[in-house]
C-alpha cells in the first residue's frame, strides 16, 4: 500500500436502537481501489456517508492526507477533493450534460465586456476532455431526460471529476446495470485508478469486487470482520465472512423446479400489446407472451424499456393501445382496474410509496384498499371499523409487519421492508390468480429480502400464475421459471430460464440480438 | 389514549388563536388603543358578555342570536371548504357558489310568494343543487380538461359576481337600496323580529341543520365507503386509481358535495342572514370560511368551535370599533392571521412533538435537523430489531 | 380599434411582469396563488409612498412616479417573505399559504389605509389617491395604421415592463443564478448534491415575484384604478397564474396569454360602449377575460408540464 489518503479510526456511529457503525478502522492508500462489502444493512452506507460529510459520527476520527479534519457537510468533503456516485442520482433532468455537471460551480464570461453570462459552451469543451480522457464516452450537450441509466451513471462520475476529486466514493453503482454496462463500469473505475484517483466501492457483489478491486473491507452488522488483499482471497472465504455462513456463490437457486410440462392452465395471456408511455411515444411495441399457473415469468431488462407499461397495461392503469390482454380467457384489455382485481390481478407495483400505498393512512386502510367495499369491511354504503382492525391484527401476525402497532398507525413511519410486506400481504390476500411482482426486493435488507421471494415462491407452489419484473438479473436468475428479456418495448427472447445462458441474457439487455 | 390525542389536536389551533390575538394585540397597541378594551368590546358586541347597555327591545340574547344567525352560513361555507380538502381539493370559490345559489333561489323562489312550507324545503333544495351544479362544474374541468381548481374556481367566482350583477341590475334592482328586491318574508330562513319577553330576535332555525350536516360530515369522513375513496384520492391520486378506485368520479363528487354546501351557505346567507343581494360583490364569506375550516383542522366537530370564533369577532368588531375606537377591519386582519398561522400547523405540531426527536435529530445530523429524522430513526430501529431478532434464531 | 391597442397593452403588460414573478416563484419549486395579494400590498406600499410625500416634490416631477414604483417592488417584495417563509422554513402547504397571504394582504392594506388616511390626513377613507400616470406617444411611428396604435398613449411604465421582463429572461436563462432556480424546481436534490443552499434560492426566487407583482400592482394603480383602494384586487394575479400555466411555465409563451386576455378584455369593453347599450352591459364584459381564461385553460390544459418539483417541500433528510 502506498501512503494512506483516507484514515477511518474508530469510526462510532448509533442510531437509536441499533449501533450502524461500531469501532471501525481502516486507512486507504492513494491510487487504490478499495471496495466495502457487506449484506445490506451492515454498514457500508452509513460509512461512506460519514466520510461524505452527511452524518457526524458519534466517536472516532477521520485523517484525510494526514491531516485530521471535520467533515461536517458534503460540502466539505468536496472541498477536500472528495466526491460520491450515490444510488439515486441527483440530476436535472431538464437540464443537458454540461450544465448539470457545472451547476454550482458556473463559469462565467461578460458578454460585450458587461453582462456577465454562464459560460455553457466553453465549459462543453473542458467536459468532452474529460469524458475522452477517462473514457467516457458522454455527450455534453445531451438532455438528461434523453439518457439511460448507464448514461445518467456516468455524468455523475463527470461531475466528480470538473470538481478534480481525488477520491471517488461509489454506492452500489452496478445495481441497475446490465452486465455490459457493468462490465464498462468496472473498466471507467479501473481507468480512474490507472489515472491515479482513489476509488471506494460499496458493494454486495462479490463478482465485481473480485474484479476490480485492490483491497477489500468486509462489514458485517456494523463491524469491521476483516480487510483483505483481494487477488490473494477467493469469493467463498469473502462471502463467508460477508455473510456469517457460507453461501451459493451461484446465483441460481438449488431448489428443485418444476419442468415446463407440470405448469397447469394458462392464466394470463398477452397477445400483441402495444402501450403509448407517458412521454407520448411508443414504450411496448407488439409484445405477447403467457403466464400458466405454478409459473414464474419473469421479464428481464434495463429500467425503462417497457416493463413497468406492460405491468400497468396488465393491471389496467395504463391504456391498451392495440393487442388483447386475457385473463383466464375473459378478454380484459378495456376492463376497469377494478374489475381486473375483481377477475383476479393482485399487483405489487415498483413505486411501493407513491402507488402502492397511501402513506398517511393507517396500516388497517392500507391493508384493506382494495376490499373496503366488501363485506365484511362494508355494509351497503357504509364501514365496519372494527373488521379493519381485526384484519390487520391477523395480517400482522401471519406476514410479520412491524411498525404500526395494531394497525391505526400511519405506514408512512414504517420501514421499507416493512411496507413492502404489507403490500404483499395485501395481494396475495386477495386471492388472485395472478400476481405481478414489479422489482420486489429492491431496497430492502438481506432479511426481508429471503422473506418476499419465499413468499413469491410459496405462491407459485400454490398455483398462481406470476409475473416478475426486475432489473435485478440475479434475482431473476434465482427466482424465474421462464425468463424474457425486454428492450426497446419488445420482447428480443423468450426462454425457460435453464436454457439460456447470463450472458445471453446480458447481450439481449443491450438489445443485441445476434452472436 | 383517546383524551390526550384530543388535547394533542387542540394545541395546534390553539396557538393559532394565541399568536394571532397576541399579533391583534400588538396592533391595536400601536394605534395607540387599549388591546383589552377592544378585546372585551369583540365579546361584548357578539353577545358573549353583557354591555353596559342596550337600545330598547334588545339584550344579549339578541346579540347571540345575531351571531348564530352569521354562524350559519359560516358553518356550511367551512363545511365546504373541508369536503373539498378531504378530497385533495381546494374549493377557493365557495363564495362565487353562494352567491349563483344565492341568486338563483332568490329569482325562483324568493319572489314566488309561497307560503313558507313550500318555500322553505324549495330554498334549501334549490340552493344545494345550483351549488352542487357551481362546484360540480369545477370538479369536470379539473378531471376533464386538468385545469387547477383554484384558477377555475376564481375565474368562475368573478364570471358570477359580473353575470349576476348584470342580471340583478337589469331585472331584479330594488332602485332605493341598489340591491336586488328583498325576498319576501315567507321565504326568509331566518325568522326575523320575533318577540320574545319584550326581546326581538333573529331566529336561523337552518343553524340546526347546518349542524346536523356537520355530524353527518363526519360520520360521511370516517365510517362511509364513499368517504373512505374520497379520503383516499385526496391523500394519493396514484394510489388511489392503482386500487381500483375511480379518480374522475370522486374529484366530481366532492366538488358536487362541496358545492352543495356551499350553496346552502349561499341561501341561508341571502335568504336568510340577508334578504338581498348586492350587485357587483362577493361576499367575503366564502375566504373567511378557508380560515375557520383550517384553524377547525378541517374536522367537521372542529368548524363548528371556529365558526363560533371567526363569527364571533365578524360580529363584534363594529361595537368594538364604536367602544374602543378601533377600525372594525381589524376583525378581517385578525381572521386572515388566524389562516396564517394555521397554514403553519405542520411546522407548530412538529415544534410540540419533535422536542424529543429533534434534540436527537440534531446530534446525528450535525444541527441539520430534517423532519423525516423521526422516520428515518423510526425505520434504523426496524431494522435493528430485525436484525437482532434474525440473530437470535 | 386602436383604443383596443391601447387600454389591451395598458391591461397585459403589467399583468405579464406579474406572471414572470410567478414563473420565478414556480420555476424554483414553490407554488405561489399570492400574486394577487402581493400586487396589493405593493401597490399599497407605493400609494403611501406617493401620497405622504405628496408636496415634498415639485408639481409635474416624474421623481415621485419613479420611486413610487421603487417602494412598490421593495413593499411587494418585503411581503412575499411571509410566503416564503411559509413554504419554505415553516413546510406549510402552499396552496394554503397562498391564499392566507392573500386574504392578510386585503386585510391590512385596507387596515392600514383607513389608519393612514385618518391620521395622518384626518380623513378616513379606503383610498390613496394618487392620479393617472401621464401617456407618451412616439411621434412618426404613431401614424402607421394600426401598427401605429401600438406607440400611441402609451404609459411609461409599459415600456419600462418590457425591459424589466427582458432583464429577467436574462437572469432566469443566462446567469449563474439563474441556472441554480430553474435546477430548485426541477430536482432540489441536485441543487443541494451541488453544494447550493435550495432554500435561499427559492426564497429569492419568491421575492423576487413579490418584488414584479408590487410593480404590476403600482402599474394598476396608476392606470385602471388611478387610486391605491380594495379595487385593486381584481383578479390580475389569478389571471397571472392562469397565463403562466398556459405559457407552460415560459416567459415568452405567457406573454401572449397576456397579450390575449388584454386585448380581449378592451375588445370587450369597446364593443359594448360602441353599441351604446346600457351601462349594465359593460358587466358583461367585465366577465369576458375570465370566461376566455376558463376556456383557454380548458382546452391547453392537457398536456403541460409543470416543474417537477413544484409544490414539494424539499426535505434535506430527504435522498
């Protein structure tokens, strides 16, 4: 290791209830990559965040060059040369490149010696060189909204690099990647490193760490386990140590499945959909597919490419442009969604805050939002409070939901998982035929996240028919019995899951279809 | 439980009301009046407290009943105002829908000459429905055409004001008091000069309905399938339609609701507090009915304590500014602090609750305090428990 | 047909200095329905600025007119604050606190005009008067037809709108702060990632707008009132909103919602005096920019874009 840049000591950090950071200490040398790895909620964040400027610890200190100092706002730490990529990037989107990249730090030139003005198009020329020189590939007068996800990512590493960042911290940035576009991300940080920034990388992914990375750290419930030379270390041990016991390092499940002949009837049935997006243009072009009873179909593909318009066609949020959706053979394309959940459509939606709850209800109304009009929860035009209460009393107990009491309180104070939970609890009640699963696990914790995908399986034991959507091809990959990968609003492959190989499934994503 | 969340929900209004006497105060002090004195003459003038004396014929009752009869017309503007809030809406033309109401019973049936058993139900009919019609109007163009129901519904509140004012002067003037003809006895909904033991009184019998509205509001809001969808669109539109709910049809509804009490604001306020209408004018009801159903917590119980208040000083402000030689206008400035303040409810309620949390909030964020730190706190301490709980198994 | 020109300029120029206060206001998050009570209060503060300094300044100087708009976006500004404050330290709904600011301002103006005039001038009265501003007409041009009627009468404070509202298209679209407003409405997170404080751009941004409708507000003084009084408040400033959301949020867009609501309203009010039917009539035509306004919204409605983040409270917590 060279001489350090950054030194963690004794870094402390408690929320009430839980102690997020205890006692952790590492220094990182200049010019290295090195990679934080631990489950969801061990800490990686917290850290990184405390290094950021975004959350003071509770004891420790931190040396940036040497020099102890306090990092008090994100601010500061860009003063100190330090720069973050987080999850949710934070991006004008009507804005182009090279004006999200400058904002804040404007350069300006006087126009005839007088007015002075924001210099956009001289600075496009700086942002260019630094795109070519770290390999980039972006171009500066692009508007954001135009861009994908890959595209956003790399802007934000621009940003770091106008402010000359010297140590580059990285949140998880392959989450919503393809392996493609991951694999040009490890490249991009690699380059980073060859061009002498140091590089942080917050990871759970061992694939990747064992990749790039120089030297690990490995957290597990708020501890620091170990710190390790990665070349010298296989993923088994790191993932032990990850973990606390040992793991599969494939993705794909060991559970038997059943073949394709033991799935029952066809329960949804899509047959040429085209869905407008809400932009105006075309987001699902001619797309069909089945979905059988005991199945997993799960749709694969970059965020945006049609997948949450084929979810909202099938759930009838979203118009049916052209095509016939059919459940249980009953033509539903023009039904209300009313009637669609009547039919038998149970659907966990990507956005759990924004559309899959209503955040300053109760527990007890959220639970109930799609039965409150039937007994016993009404009588004619009027509720029965008290069988709101009863039902989330058993649902709390049967789905294990934390958080809100008996039920009265708001879910808006409840965890991530935990609203997640009551949102499945909510669907499969129903006792629907089909249930669309839209990105289930997504932010949630190792726990909750074993917690949704047996509760997804259990229902494929019990014969209903499901529809995955997920951008996460591990999960796919784990979870899926066929798998089709969308781009560009259009199915490229339809495949049970044991006939395709990661890679193929990758390229598909990129929308490369031969070789 | 239930008794200190009571308190709990009182302490929010009751600052309001406490920062906007004391801004009153402040006011009357700097225009070199006596603040008690004016205060004193606010209660005494809507007949809360007796006066030194009185014109013959009337005593405090008159003054109380004077005041419920300007409460009744209060209580369904503010009830309006609160069915459109529930809905996620804010009905900001409550006073343009009393007076299309207004007049629109006025032209029917104020000048029929029917005996008042006819003409009594007909009134309140009418009115609801014009209004409902006024509102419901509102609620197509917003879930028609998207257009914001607060530019519509100023943009209708002045196409009434300017319609009605055509039609009153070219048919309907009354050319001695330049208002439209005084609707006839019979069809008044408050029973005027009614003598009781050497007393005259203004009897609103309607207040006992717009009462009952205000319990059926609630039980409407809490225990009915249609308030339960209605609440549920107000909070997330989103949400709301990916439950199978229908936006469209309940943005209507409300607004028709809404409209409806608005309208039976307008007929108890022309046809009752009044007997007339004045062209060219609305009235200010319908933006004072916005402050009292705010500073009620947009509750249906809630109204009915600040309709008292808002109504009260209304009333009182004329004797006062006769007695304390305030300007009477000061009852309006009062009223649309008691709005301000009350707009502030959210950052009053966290200052009363967040003590606790904030003092930790600071801490962890470095005097950054943000108002999710309780949920953010809130979600860290799930997930620890879960985490532990997974430890032990 | 050129008075249409002339009272339709006079009408839509001030109300456009008012809807770019609203873009400023909106384009940085923040819903403002307090245009109408911060043209009021401006107007107020520039009626008492003009009438208690009435006698210091020679008679016929432009001094006093002058600064009496100064005072006017100063009073406008100042009062905006209460709005700001509101929606951005006190989280308070917007929607709320726009139309609590608007109900004080009628309020104490009224209040405090009442106050000054007896005080000061022992006469209680709910007006300041303040006179008509005097009209210039650009010699040559004037005499192209109709054309022409565009340079005829015109107030100076038309031509000093436009400039204005030309600085402000420069501030909004070509300056660093500029820049950093528009980004507040779009995605506050990004702004704060860049290390500006969204809070004191949107309180800018909201003084700003108070500061171009006390303008607007003293322009109506001067004009269609030629007093400060409670006639003030006519509307204008939902009219403003009404064509800010039809110009989508963009200056030059609203301009001609503006544009067409003046001319509307003058077409209106010509026709029927040149009908020469009764008096009454003309409150008719009084509703026609509204009903227009209605109309219009109704149809453009559809498909606007409004700034992302308009109307959210931006929570710092928040990620």
């Amino acid at each position: 290791m060279s001489e350090a840049i950054v030194e963690m000591r004794h870094i402390t950090k408690r929320f009430p209830g839980i102690i997020a950071n205890d006692d952790v200490s590492f220094s990182i040398g200049r010019g290295e990559i090195f990679a934080i790895l631990g489950e969801n909620g061990a800490g990686k964040s917290t850290l990184m965040s405390i290094l950021f400027g975004m959350y003071e610890p509770d004891g420790g200190e931190i040396l940036i060059r040497g020099i102890p100092e306090k990092i008090s706002s994100p601010a500061r730490a860009v003063e100190l040369d330090i720069g973050m990529v987080h999850q949710h990037f934070t991006l004008v989107r009507e804005y182009t490149v090279t004006e999200n990249i400058i904002l804040g730090d404007e350069p300006w030139k006087r126009f005839l010696g007088l007015l002075p003005y924001v210099d956009v198009k001289g600075s496009e020329a700086k942002v260019s060189e630094l795109s070519a020189r770290y390999g980039l590939d972006v171009d500066p007068g692009r508007l954001i909204e135009d861009m994908d996800v890959a595209g956003q990512q790399r802007v934000e590493i621009l940003k770091m690099l106008y402010r000359d960042a010297e140590i580059l911290i990285f949140d998880e940035p392959t989450a919503m990647l393809t392996p493609a576009e991951t694999g040009m991300l490890l490249k991009i940080i690699e380059n980073l490193r060859d061009n002498g920034k140091t590089v942080i990388l917050i990871s759970h992914k061992l694939r990747e760490i064992k990749r790039v990375a120089d030297r690990c750290a490995i957290l597990n419930r708020g501890k620091l386990i170990d710190i390790l030379d990665v070349p010298g270390t296989d993923t088994a041990r790191m993932a032990h140590m990850m973990v606390g016991r040992d793991v599969p390092i494939d993705g794909r499940s060991t559970e038997a499945r059943a073949p394709a002949a033991d799935f029952g009837d066809t329960v949804l049935s899509v047959d040429g959909l085209a869905v407008y997006g809400a932009d105006g243009t075309m987001a699902v072009n001619d797309v069909s597919f089945t979905v059988r009873r005991g199945e997993i179909f799960a749709i694969a593909g970059v965020s945006g490419n049609g997948q949450t318009e084929i979810a909202d066609a099938v759930a009838g949020l979203a118009e049916v442009q052209s095509g016939r959706i059919s459940l249980n053979g009953d033509d539903i394309s023009r039904s209300s969604v009313r009637a669609r959940i009547g039919k038998g459509i149970a659907y966990i939606p990507e956005d759990r805050q924004n559309v899959g709850l209503i955040l300053d209800f109760p527990l007890g109304d959220n639970l109930a939002l799609k039965k409150y009009r039937t007994p016993p929860f009404a009588g004619g035009a009027m509720l029965n409070r008290d069988a709101f209460d009863a039902y989330a009393g058993r649902l709390i107990d049967e789905y294990d939901i934390r958080g809100a009491g008996c039920g009265r309180a708001a879910v808006r104070g409840m965890s991530g998982g935990n609203q997640q939970k009551a949102i499945i609890a909510r669907e499969i009640e129903l006792g629907a035929d089909l249930i669309i699963f839209v990105q289930p696990t997504r932010g949630l914790d190792i726990g909750a996240m074993e917690q949704v995908r047996c509760m997804m399986s259990a229902e494929r034991g019990k014969g209903k028919a499901i529809l995955l959507i997920s951008y996460d091809l591990d999960e796919i990959l784990m979870c899926a019995d066929t798998v089709a990968v969308i781009y560009g609003g259009e199915f490229l492959r339809v495949s049970p899951v044991e006939s395709i190989s990661v890679d193929e499934i990758g390229r598909y994503m990129m929308g490369v279809t031969e070789g | 439980m239930k008794g200190r969340a009571v308190l709990k929900s009182l302490s929010v209004p009751a600052i309001a009301i406490l920062l906007s006497l004391a801004a009153f105060a402040a006011i009357v002090l700097l225009t070199g009046k006596n603040p008690a004195v004016a205060f004193i003459g606010i209660l005494e003038g809507s007949g809360w407290l007796p006066r030194s004396g009185y014109p013959l014929g009337s005593g405090q009752l008159t003054d109380v009943f004077r005041t419920l009869d300007a409460l009744t017309p209060m209580m369904f503007a503010s009830l309006a105002v609160a069915v459109a809030f529930r809905g996620g809406l804010f009905n900001i033309g409550v006073s343009g829908q009393m007076l299309f109401a207004g007049f629109v019973s006025t032209v029917t049936i104020g000048y029929s000459g029917l005996p008042s058993s006819a003409a009594f139900p007909l009134v309140i009919f009418v009115g609801a429905s014009s209004g409902a019609l006024a509102g419901g109007l509102i609620g197509l163009l917003k879930c028609r055409f998207n257009v914001n129901e607060v530019v519509s519904s100023i943009m209708l509140n002045f196409i009434f004001q300017y319609v009605i004012s055509f039609f009153i002067n070219t048919s309907y003037i009354d050319p001695v008091s330049r208002h439209s003809a005084a609707v006839g006895k019979d069809v008044c909904l408050t029973l005027t000069d009614v003598f009781i033991g050497g007393y005259i009184f203004r009897i609103p019998w309607a207040l006992a309905i717009a009462l009952a509205c205000a319990v059926l509001t609630l039980v409407f809001f809490t225990k009915s399938v249609r308030g339960f969808e209605m609440a549920a669109v107000g909070k997330n539109t989103r949400a709301a339609r990916y439950a199978g709910m229908s936006v469209e049809r309940n943005i209507l509804v409300t607004m028709f609701l809404s409209g409806a009490f608005a309208g039976l604001a307008g007929v108890t306020y022309y046809l009752g507090y009044y007997d007339s209408i004045m062209p060219g004018t609305l009235s200010p009801m319908g933006f004072d009915a916005i402050a009292t159903a705010s500073l009620g917590n947009m509750h249906p119980i809630g109204i009915i304590a600040a309709g008292v208040l808002v109504t009260s000083l209304g009333q009182g402000s004329t004797y006062m500014s006769n007695i304390a030689g305030v300007r009477p206008e000061i009852a309006s400035l009062v009223i649309g602090l008691i709005l301000l303040f009350s707009a502030c409810s959210y950052y009053i309620k966290y200052r009363l609750e967040g003590g606790a949390a904030l003092r930790v909030g600071k801490k962890a964020r470095g005097g950054k305090m943000a108002m999710n730190t309780a949920a953010a706190e809130n979600e860290a301490l799930e997930d620890g428990r879960s985490g532990k709980e997974a430890g032990k198994t | 047909m050129s008075l249409v020109v002339i009272d339709g300029l006079s009408f839509a120029l001030p109300l456009f200095i008012i809807a770019v206060g609203g873009i400023y206001s909106e384009r940085s998050g923040v819903t403002n329905l307090a245009l109408e009570g911060l043209l009021g209060f401006g107007a107020f503060t520039g009626g008492l600025f003009v009438v208690l300094t009435s006698g210091i300044f020679p008679q016929g100087s432009q001094t006093p007119i002058c600064l009496s708009f100064l005072f006017a976006a100063i009073g406008g500004g100042a009062y905006s604050l209460i709005h700001a404050t509101l929606c951005v330290k006190f989280r308070a709904n917007q929607v709320m606190s726009g139309i609590a600011v608007n109900i004080l301002a009628v309020a104490l103006t009224g209040f405090f005009t009442y106050q000054v005039n007896a005080g000061v001038f022992g006469s209680p009265s709910d007006k300041f008067m303040i006179g008509v501003s005097p009209r210039v007409t650009a010699p040559g041009i004037s005499d192209i037809p109709v054309l022409g009627a565009f340079f005829t009468n015109v107030y100076p404070f038309e031509i000093m709108i436009l400039a204005i509202a030309a600085f402000c298209w420069y501030v909004l679209y070509r300056t660093r702060y500029g820049i950093r407003l528009r980004a507040c409405g779009d995605n506050p997170q990004a702004v704060d990632a860049a290390g500006i404080s969204v809070a004191k751009a949107r309180f800018g941004a909201v003084a700003i707008s108070g500061a171009l409708s006390g303008v607007g507000g003293m322009c109506f003084a001067y004009s269609i009132t030629a007093n400060f009084s409670p006639a003030i408040y006519l509307g204008a400033g939902y009219l403003a909103i009404a064509a800010l959301i039809f110009g989508n949020w963009k200056m030059i867009p609203a301009l001609g919602a503006c544009l067409i609501f003046g001319f509307a309203r003058s077409a209106a009010y010509q026709v029927a005096k040149s009908l020469e039917i009764s008096s009454n009539v003309s409150d008719l035509a009084m509703s026609l920019p509204y009903v227009l306004t209605l109309l219009l919204l109704a149809f453009f409605s559809k498909g606007n874009r409004a700034p992302r983040a308009l109307g959210e409270i931006y929570d710092k917590g928040k990620r």
